[in-house]
C-alpha cells in the first residue's frame, strides 16, 4: 500500500487526526508515520523528522505526504532533499488536513497507486465545498474523479433507499469504497437530484448529500459488476450497520433512564455506569448460548473409552484457547487464566468421565451435566462464588461446541461497530472483544467493581451494568450509551445523538503530570493489577504506580510462593518505574480473592471474614516474608517505593503493621482505609503511617453493608453516593490537619467527573486503571482547584448519586 505521512506543528493534532481517519476508515489501514512537534517536544516541525517519518513509511509504493500550514510545508520539502538514493517516491500534497488524512487513508487502504491516493487527498475538500455549496462550482464543473464518466450502457442497475439517518457521510462513503476496492468494475451512484458519482471516490460520494430516504440509482459495468452492485446494495441496506429501521428518526422517544421510571418495553432498573464514554450504535445481543445435549441419547459400551478420550481433548483444547489469550487479554488475562484451569479441572473432568463410562451419556451430555453440579455448589457457597457460575458456563459451552463440531457461542462479529447486550460478561468472552468494534457494553448483571467493569475500564469500552432487560431490546435497535452516568436511550433524537462523545481510548497518553488549570499537582498513577497493565501503565504515561496489586504473584499457586520467586515478580513491575512512585500493596487475600493455601474456601461471609491483613494475624511469617522479598527488590532497583497494608479496621493493627514494615527496613509506610472504622479513625492512623490511600469499592461495600459483585445492590455501591463522599471528606480533613499524603485508588478515580470532587476534596493522588489516565488528566486540567472544591461540597450536600452527579455535570463542564 502507498504509505502516509502527518507533518504537524502538534502531536496532538496529528494523532487526533489520524486516529479520526482511522475509526472512519473500518478496516486495514497503510502505514502512517507521523512527524510532528520538535525534538523537544514543543509545536513546531523538524526537516529530519519528516525524511524519517517518510522512510518508516514507504514499502516500496510511495509515499503521500500531508502538511498542516506555514513551515510543515518548508520542512516537508527540506526533507526530500534528506532522502537516500535512489529516492522514495514522494508526493507532497496539498490538501486541507483532516479531510486530506481520511481521503488518503481510503484510498490507500483500497489500493490505489500513488498518484491516486495524492489526488484523492487534494481533492477531498471539494465534497465539503459543493455540499455547502460555497464553492459555488455547479456538479459539473467538478474535477478529476468526482462526476464519473458515464457508463454508456451498464451491464448492472439496481435502485435503492438509505435507511440510515446520517446518510452517506464518512464512514458509509468509506465502507462503499472499501468493498468496492477487490472488484474489477466501474460502478457510479446517484440520487435523484444528483449527476451520477465514482463509487471508488470517497469524498465525491460524500458530495452526494444522501440521507435517509433519498434513492439511489446504481449503475455498474465490468466483470465483478453484479457482485459488487450486490454487497452495496446489501451495505445500502443494512444502514452501514448504523441502523436497521428505516423511519428512526419519527418514531417515539423511549428512554431508559435510572432516574426516571416510566420506561417501556424491558423494566430496566437502575442502570449503572460503570466505564465512561457516551456513544451510539445498534444493538447486538451475545447469542444464546449453546443448547442443551440431548440427555437420552447412549452410547454403546464399545465406542464409551473413545468417547472419554475426545471429552479430555476438547476440554485441554479449550484450555489452550484460553491460555493462549491470555497474554493479548490486558488486566482480563488474570480472570482469563483462573477460567482456563477450570477447563482442565481434574475433579470435574474425573465427573464428566464417568458419566459417559458408567451410563453411557455422550460426551457433550456429560460435560454438561457434571458442569451443573459443580454450578450448583458454587450457588450454594454463597453469592461470591456464585459470580463463578458464568465463568463455568463459558468454559462448559467452548467444551460443548467443540464435541458437536459448532462454532462456539461467544462475541459475535458482525462487520461492523455495535453495542453489547448481555446478561453478564464471562472473562472468556470479554477477551473476545475489540474495542475497535465494540462501542460499548450493557449487561444486566454486575456492579460498579463486577468483572464486566473491571474489564471495560481496562479495554477503554464505555460499560453500563445492572440494566435489568437490556437484552430484550431487539438486535439492531440504535441505543445510546453513557458509561459515566448510566444512562440508555433506545432511538435517540437526533438532538441526543449529538451529545454522544467517544470511548476512552486504551491506550491514549496522559499529556503531563495531573494538574488544574491553575497548577495544583494530582498526581495520576496507575493501577496494576495483571502484569499486562506494566506496559498499558508506562503507554498511558502514568506518573506512577498507586496500587500494585500483589496478590497478582500468588493467585493460581497451590502453595505459598518463595520469597526468590516474590523478589523476581516484584523487580519485573519496579524496573519500569525507575524514580517513579509505585506503592506496593501486601498481600490482600481473602473474600474474592481466596486462596487455597490458605483454606480460605470454607468461609461462610468471606468478605466479612479473615481477609487483607487479617490474614497476617493468623499467618504472621507470610507478611514477614513478603516484606523481606519486597525489600530486597527495592533494593536492586531505583523506583521510589511505598508500602501499604489493605483492610485496615483498628489503630493496633496500623501500629503492628507498621514496625513489621519498620523491621522490614522499608521507609515510607502507609494503609488503605476501605473500612467505615479506619476512616472514622483517620486522625489516628494517620499518626502512625506516611500515608494513606481510600479504597473506594470496599469502602462502599462496608459503609452500606452491600455486596461490591451483586447486581441487586449495584446502586448502593454507586461511588457517587453522597455519604461515601463524606467519609472520603473525613479522611481528606484528617490528613489536611497532619499534612500527610491521600490518594484514592478504587475504582471511583477513574471516573473522570468524580475525580474531580475527589480532588475537590483534598485527594492529592488519584490511582486508576492505565486506560482512564488521559481523560481524568484532561478533565483536571479543564478546572481549577476552587471549581473541584465547590463542585465537591455540592456532591457531598446532595442527597442522591443521581443528583450529585448531575450537578457536578452541570458545575464543571469538562471536555
Ligand atoms: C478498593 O477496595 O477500592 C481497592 C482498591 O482494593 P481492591 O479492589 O483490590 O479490593
Ligand atoms: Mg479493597
């Protein structure tokens, strides 16, 4: 493909533009190098950067080269002379920048030669031009490959409607072009009030103004003609899976709103916004799971050992399948692991075994059956391990489809961006999801800490849980989405369409260091809790490391690890972070994150039993050990580390927690306050440690007595919830008084709204997940810090998160 080259004054710009083009493009997109800013990263352009960036770029092709203004253009021409011989074909456009960029990105990733993609690029204003008619040049006056050359006689016409409501804007006019670009054939589209236009033109398709209702006359001629007038036709229709109804924008207003309860259709409760980002798209439900085996078909005695020996190798295929994710998955890869080993688990295997040896079930009947049990008992230990049960029955539907030779259930692809309807989200199927296609997640289990959220932070998806009937609503029909405040739209007016924003971005940097637009210093770290989230962390640019989640070192081991292998797991997370904070957080076993060594299993309220460090009370040589190990991996690398203790409830075990730390030789030692005790007593603890850090999803959980996984409860753990608010504000005047450090590293940082109170409140640090770091650092720098004090006041007086939020919205209104 011929490559591309951004020259820029700003970064910024250029990867705002890039990244534009290449959401709008949809499919496999050429290289595109950027060049912009200075060596030292001020605006401006830089000759040698330009001569590298079209170097990166060419494969043999060309390369087209696209300029902002003023000296780009001279450095782009400096920059040929930079060349080696022989030189690159180059060819420098120019064309208005952003439209440039999307008509190059189309027309290279369709295969155009390089003269092609350069006049597609220059010509790409001109849709803009005629559609506002301001460049007053008639249809016909048009050049290049705008108004296509008549097909005198076409082998292939065929008339159709847009159905979507925005017509054939961008991506539609990208899609057409797109599939256009694998047939031999010429084809031109018209409306009705229109001269017929080169469907291979991005940008004269644009200029065909088409809307919804408008017909489309297709014309084509050459040897792929009557497939392609087919697939566009089938695109035509399917409203560029924008939308599938035609006559959206007539029909009633039904909106699913927490907040207001006369919603119709599917009696969605309290909906929750669990990962921000306001987005439309059409509906897409996760198919039915497999179905049930037929439970009286018998297997003759004869072909039972065989039947045994396919059941163990589906089972360890599917492990492998999983396993092999693991590493792509991000912070889903640790939820992703544990549900691989439950596809090789020896006891069920052993069940399923027995059932085809002994009553002569086929092998998919018995996976099923022995999967039930084991259900069951999950059920019955409690509501915890009941959150298990979906990941069996991910595991159980891979076994199933795979001995019944079907595709198995899980993300589905459609071709094309949707919004995900689900009851809940295993980890199996989340690291199926492709935050380029997956707009936004709905389900109607979980809560605001639930895996489903975990997962779509990490994935920088917008998520909304606890939405009760979300999956009644039909495939297809346009929702709109607002993972901050929870709220669902079914067809939405054009008006509410417009507010829709964007997702987070994954992997979208943080610009500086956190600071208000009058320069008082947040500091935005990150959270790590599977190793993947290292490199995720170091690409967001987090200024460090606020909760390094050390149980991540010893889930999935059957024994305790030695303090050799620790040192290793520590150091491989403390090399990244040389001069950086990273606060090490001891072990925090226990409730959901059990361990066997432990006999945590047998607990019957597991988070209100021996977790965090309760556990060093009854295992005092773990925490000695532990801290030995996180010592010496201190020592042998430069990152600046503090060490805190999780699920503090007294002063006495602030106080042993800290000489242990002290014995341990490692200076800077602090606690978690996720317990309404230990923030009541913050004046206290604070006297003791360096500082502190408010674990916002327990501390929700303990203040109102509600489960952090349970779906029913999920408004309670709302982290807007005013009084959470007000036990945060007595921690936060408890270290103003001592001048002692407070971050916040539950999930309610990375909430870009909420942080700002936080940061209203007195919070000094604010930890999160890598993919939340940028929009939190955009949101502060869009306030100063008097804007968070009173919008934290007014979240704290409100009686509701419903009205804290709003009002917060309405206070501060961040980009
Ligand atoms: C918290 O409780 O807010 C916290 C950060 O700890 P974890 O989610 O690991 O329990
Ligand atoms: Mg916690």
């Amino acid at each position: 493909m011929v490559g591309i080259v951004v020259v820029s004054h700003s970064a910024d710009l250029a990867r705002a533009a890039v990244d534009l083009a290449l959401q709008m493009a949809n499919g496999p997109a050429p290289r595109i190098e950027i060049a912009a800013g200075t060596a030292d990263e001020r605006l401006g352009t830089d000759a040698a950067r330009v001569a590298q960036a079209i170097e990166a770029a060419d494969d043999g092709e060309g390369v087209v080269v696209i300029m902002d203004l003023g000296s780009a253009i001279l450095s782009a021409e400096l920059a040929l002379e930079f060349l080696p011989e022989p030189g690159i074909k180059t060819r420098l456009v120019p064309a208005a920048f952003v439209e440039g960029i999307f008509a190059a990105v189309i027309s290279a990733a369709g295969g155009a030669q390089l003269d092609a993609v350069a006049r597609d690029a220059e010509e790409a204003l001109e849709a803009k031009a005629a559609q506002l008619d301001q460049a007053q040049l008639s249809q016909s006056q048009l050049p290049g490959d705008t108004v296509a050359p008549a097909i005198s006689r076409p082998a292939i016409i065929a008339v159709t409607t847009v159905v979507n409501p925005d017509g054939i804007h961008a991506r539609p006019a990208a899609l057409i072009v797109q599939t256009l670009a694998s047939f031999d054939a010429q084809v031109t589209i018209a409306t009705d009030r229109s001269e017929p236009v080169s469907a291979r033109s991005p940008t004269a398709l644009m200029s065909l103004g088409a809307r919804a209702g408008d017909v489309l006359r297709i014309e084509a001629d050459g040897a792929g003609a009557a497939t392609a007038v087919d697939r566009i036709v089938a695109l035509i229709r399917d409203g560029f899976g924008e939308l599938v109804r035609f006559g959206w924008p007539s029909s009633p207003d039904r909106a699913f709103d927490g907040r207001r309860p006369e919603p119709v259709e599917g009696p969605i409760s309290d909906p929750i916004g669990v990962s921000p980002g306001r987005v439309v798209g059409p509906a897409l439900r996760l198919p039915d799971p497999i179905t049930e085996p037929d439970p009286t078909a018998s297997l003759p005695e004869a072909e039972r050992p065989a039947a045994v020996e396919r059941l163990a190798s589906a089972a360890a295929d599917v492990a492998d399948q999983l396993r092999g994710r693991v590493r792509a998955a991000g912070t889903v890869g640790e939820l992703l692991a544990a549900t691989a080993a439950i596809a090789t688990d020896p006891e069920l295997l052993a069940d399923a075994s027995m059932r085809v040896r002994e009553r002569g079930l086929t092998p998919e009947r018995a996976v099923w059956e022995a999967m039930e049990v084991a259900a069951d008992s999950l059920r019955e230990a409690g509501s915890r391990q009941a959150l298990r049960v979906s990941d069996l029955y991910g595991v159980r539907n891979r076994i199933v489809a795979l001995l019944t030779s079907r595709s198995a259930a899980g993300v589905p692809d459609p071709g094309y961006p949707f919004i995900l309807l689900t009851v809940d989200l295993a980890p199996a199927d989340a690291a199926e999801l492709d935050p380029a296609r997956c707009l936004a997640i709905v389900t109607e289990e979980g809560g605001p800490t639930s895996h489903t959220a975990i997962i779509a932070r990490s994935l920088g998806i917008p998520a909304v849980v606890a939405a009760r009937g979300a999956t009644t609503i039909a495939d297809g029909t346009v929702l709109l989405v607002d993972g901050s405040t929870g709220e669902l739209i079914t067809e939405p007016t054009i008006d509410q369409r417009a507010t829709a924003t964007t997702a987070l971005r994954s992997r979208e940097r943080l610009a500086g260091p956190g600071r208000t637009a009058d320069g008082h210093h947040v500091a935005l770290l990150a959270n790590i809790t599977a190793i993947e989230d290292v490199a995720a962390a170091l690409e967001c640019g987090a200024e460090g490391v606020g909760l390094y989640r050390t149980e991540l070192c010893f889930m999935d081991r059957v024994t305790v690890p030695p303090i050799e292998d620790q040192v290793t797991a520590y150091r491989t997370v403390l090399s990244k972070f040389g001069g950086r904070r990273v606060v090490v957080r001891t072990l925090d076993a226990g409730s959901d994150k059990a361990l066997p060594f432990l006999g945590h299993a047998d607990e019957p309220n597991p988070a209100l039993g021996v977790r965090g460090i309760r556990t060093a009370a009854a295992y005092p040589q773990l925490l000695h050990d532990q801290l030995k190990a996180i010592k010496e991996a201190a020592e042998a690398e430069s990152a600046e580390v503090w060490v805190m203790a999780p699920m503090i409830t007294t002063v006495a075990e602030v106080r042993s927690f800290s000489q242990a730390v002290r014995e341990a030789g490692l200076p800077t030692i602090g606690i978690m306050i996720e317990t309404p005790a230990a923030a009541l007593q913050a004046e206290q603890v604070l006297t003791e440690v360096a500082f502190v850090s408010i674990g916002t999803n327990d501390l929700a959980q303990y203040a109102f007595a509600a489960d952090r996984h349970s779906a029913d409860l999920a408004s309670l753990n709302d982290p807007w919830q005013p009084a959470l608010l007000r036990l945060i504000e007595m921690v936060t005047s408890a270290a103003a008084a001592s001048g002692k450090p407070v971050g916040v590293c539950g999930e309610a940082a990375a909430d870009p709204l909420l942080a700002l109170v936080l940061a209203g409140l007195g919070i000094s640090s604010l930890s999160m997940t890598p993919a939340a770091l940028a929009a939190v650092g955009r949101g502060l720098a869009s306030v100063t810090l008097e804007d968070c004090r009173l919008a934290a006041r007014a979240a704290c007086d409100t009686d509701s998160p419903a009205s804290a939020r709003r009002i917060v919205a309405e206070m501060l209104r961040v980009p």
